[in-house]
C-alpha cells in the first residue's frame, strides 16, 4: 500500500523524530527541525500542529512522560515513528535523492556549494 | 558549553494566561515546553502568543468536523429565520439579522469543540445548546448596546418572534452534540486493540446504557419540538400548516417508534462470546441505521424550510440568485448529512470488523 503523501515539513519533522530517536518530544523536535531546515526558522506551533496530523495519519504515536523539575513540574509529550511513518519517510528520501541525482546530473557535484 | 541564561521561571500571569489558552489537551507538554525555553518574559510572551494560534486551529482540525459544524449551521440558519424573505420596510435584511448570532453561536461552538474536557455525550449537547443560546444572545446584548450608543443603526437585532423560532435549535444542538460530537478525551482514540473476550459483554452493557441515554435525550427533545410545532400550529395557523401536520404526524409515530424500538436490545440469556459479538455487531448495524434515518428525519423540515423561503419565494418574485442559493443549500446540506452518516459509519464498520475477530478466535 502506498504511504501517505507527505509535505515538505511533514518530511522534516519526521527525520527530527527518527534523529532524536527516544528524545523526541516538543523542544528537541522543534531544534531538530531548525537544524534541518538551516537558515530558514521553524515556528514552535508548526511544529506542533505537524505533530496532531502526523498523529491522525498514523505515522507517529505519543505519550505523556512523568513530570520534570527543570520544567515547573510538567510532564513532556513523547513521540515515536510508527511503522508507516517510517515508510513514509523512506520514500519521502528516495524521491529527494532522485531529485539530488537529477540536479546533479545536470549542474554538477558542485552545484552544492554554490548558496 | 551555553551558559544557562534562564534566572527565574515566567511570570505568574503570563503563564496562568497561557494556562487558560492552551487546549486543555496540548496544556501541559505546551506550558512544560514554553517554560523549558524560557529565556525572558519577552521572549515568553511572544513566544506563547505565536504558537496559540497553532494549537486552537489544530484542535479545532482535530475536535470540530466540517459535516457536524455544517449542521449545527443549518439548525441555526433555519432557526434564526437568515432564509426568510424580508418584508416591506424591513431595516435590515433578515439573513443580516439572523447570520449575526447564527455565526456567534457556531464560532461558540467550534470553542467549545476545542476547550471542553471528557464529557458524556448527552451532557456535551446540552452544554453545547447552552453555550449556543448564550452566544446568540450575547450578540444581541452587544448590538442593543452599539445601537444604543448610535453606533449601528435600528434593525440589525433579531425581531422578537424570532426568538421564539431561535429556541427550536437548542433541541436540535442538543442531539447533533450528544450523538456525533467528537471524543476528545483520548488522543489514542484510534488505536485499534481488540477487547479480551471476557470484556465483551461489558463492553456492550456500557453501549447499551449509551444507547438507552441517547435514545432518551432524543425522545425528550423530539417530543419538545414537536409540542412546541403543535401549540404554534393550532395558534397561528401558519401558510406552512398543510405541510407541517404531515410532519408533525411523522414525528410523534418516530417517537413512539423510537419508545419501542429505539433500545439496544439486551444480550441473549447466558450467551457465549460468539452469539455476543454477533449479537453486539447486529446492534451495532441498526443502530447506525436507525441514526442515519434520524437525521434524514430531523433535517426534513429544513428541506421544506429552503424550497418554501428561497426556492418557491424565489420563483414568485422571480430572484435568479434566491433560487440559486436555495438549490445550491438544499444540495449542500444533503451532503453534510451523507458525510456525517458516512464518518460515523465508518468507525461503526472499525468496530465491526474488531468483533469479527471473535469468530477467527471461534473459527480457529
């Protein structure tokens, strides 16, 4: 069956999830991101609304953890890929290396360092 | 290494604000994620105020749907009179008097959807009424004051009588609330698990005792609209009356169906699991039957309502556009009442099919 479409910071917000591996939870998701989508800034909000419809497609799953001190006593919500999530992404990687090779193909290796 | 710029935590206000504006599911991760990123009040309080509209709109995504929120519409648009031909010397038009607490009470609505906490369905309608009568008449309250301070000009208020029609969709809110709102205890609602055999029979006394409160709300605000249609009927003797008795007819004989018939029936005398589930998903299946036939039957004087106010109205006075409007609502409420009957079938044929699996279990 073929994963669901994913957008661009869907896409994003999934590779934080998979890179920060049993961390993942608002603030590192939302570094996460940042770092992946350098120079451009990521609203913390977007990022959480990602979450809610990531979690709706059932491409993640979260949990509340036991309250912390450093964070006036709240609890963290947790995320985890699922198993479509990761498909998802896997796919969503194929079509970006194809689009990489394409771009390549045409410009060159070092087309990547012209910004 | 950074060093720790954070000195204190964020202001009490602040953060009781954020507490109060955050949707009380996202309120303890957000408010835990705001403070672990707190570096000054400033950067707080900007922060907070960038990411709410985020997290209302998700929830509103999450706990309203477009066919239940498009429903709620049309019981207010029927009832608030926005359809009614204007008449002559009218200040203003009736779809300005009526669309003002009709887009009130359903931005009150969607609010609600998003800030309400677990409620049992029968109680979220009735709140959900409430919330929609108070709404509607805050919006008056608020133009009787603009008016009184010449800031609107005289007519933008509901007439009087509409008031009396405006009560009809509290019923009708009630049940659209009790029967289609959506959990929004659970953010794990659509985990699939499939519930241990000897938690079956349980689990369809818990659904039997849903049916029979539903069933019950149902009758009560059935049977209200229509004592208030027959009283209004024998009284005023409306253009509509050929039209409404028949209604009215259909009605009581539905309610004296839904008396009888309406119940989930109770599980066979020391039945096995598999009768059960059999049993549970035959339920199940009429149930969702019988609901979709409910809405057909609430919703009917709507239909009649639109032909009679824009279509039939339309073509006297010869309005190209009313009748357009007129059709193109007739279309677009048909519709939301397929997609509601649609979404909730859908989760009935989920909860079907994890009954299934006890005559794999039987089978095996």
């Amino acid at each position: 069956m073929a994963s669901p479409s994913l957008g661009q910071f869907e896409q994003l917000v999934l590779a934080a999830i998979l890179a920060l591996g049993e961390n993942a939870y608002g603030v590192t998701i939302h570094a996460e991101v940042e770092a992946l989508s350098a120079p451009r800034k990521a609203a913390l909000g977007a990022v959480y609304a990602t979450l809610d419809r990531l979690e709706d497609k059932g491409l993640v799953s979260s949990w509340l953890s036991d309250p912390t001190p450093e964070r006036g006593g709240r609890a963290k919500r947790y995320y985890r890929l699922e198993e479509a999530g990761l498909q998802a992404l896997r796919e969503a990687a194929r079509t970006a290396r194809r689009i990489c090779d394409a771009v390549e193909r045409r410009l060159g290796e070092k087309t990547w360092n012209l910004t | 290494m950074e060093p720790d710029l954070r000195k204190s935590g964020p202001p009490a206000p602040l953060s009781g604000l954020f507490r109060l504006l955050i949707p009380p599911s996202d309120r303890e991760a957000v408010l835990g994620d705001l403070e672990e990123r707190y570096r000054s009040p400033i950067q707080y309080a900007s922060e907070g105020i960038r990411t709410m509209p985020y997290l209302i709109a998700s929830r509103a995504r999450r706990t309203s749907s477009i066919a239940i929120v498009g429903l709620q519409a049309f019981v207010l648009i029927a009832c608030l009179g926005v359809t009614l031909p204007d008449l002559p010397g009218q200040a203003m038009p009736s779809w300005v008097q009526g669309g003002i607490p009709a887009a009130a009470a359903v931005i009150a609505l969607v609010l609600r959807a998003i800030y309400r906490r677990h409620e049992t369905p029968v109680r979220s309608g009735l709140l959900d009424a409430a919330v929609a009568a108070l709404a509607m008449l805050l919006s008056q309250a608020v133009l009787l004051g603009m008016a009184a301070a010449a800031l609107v000009g005289p007519g933008w208020t509901l007439p009087a009588g509409l008031y009396l029609l405006g009560f009809f969709a509290l019923p009708a809110l009630w049940i659209i609330g009790a029967v289609e709102g959506r959990d929004t205890g659970d953010r794990l609602a659509g985990v699939k698990t499939r519930p241990p055999v000897e938690a079956l029979v349980q689990d369809y006394m818990r659904f039997e005792q849903r049916v029979r409160t539903r069933n019950r709300a149902e009758i009560i605000a059935l049977g209200l609209i229509a004592i208030l249609s027959i009283g209004i009927l024998l009284r005023f003797n409306p253009p509509l009356a050929p039209v409404a008795w028949p209604f009215m007819a259909a009605f009581v004989a539905l309610l004296a169906y839904l008396a009888a018939r309406g119940w989930a029936r109770p599980i066979p005398a020391e039945a096995g699991s598999e009768p059960v589930a059999a049993h549970y998903r035959r339920e199940l299946n009429r149930q969702n039957g019988l609901r979709s036939f409910m809405w057909w039957v609430w919703f009917g004087p709507m239909f009649v309502g639109l032909v009679a106010n824009l279509i039939l109205f339309g073509i006297r006075m010869d309005q190209p556009l009313r009748i357009a409007i007129g059709a193109a609502a007739l279309l677009l409420l048909a519709g939301l009442i397929l997609i509601a009957n649609r979404d909730r079938g859908r989760a009935i044929r989920e909860r079907v099919a994890a009954l299934s699996a006890y005559d794999e279990i039987a089978a095996g």
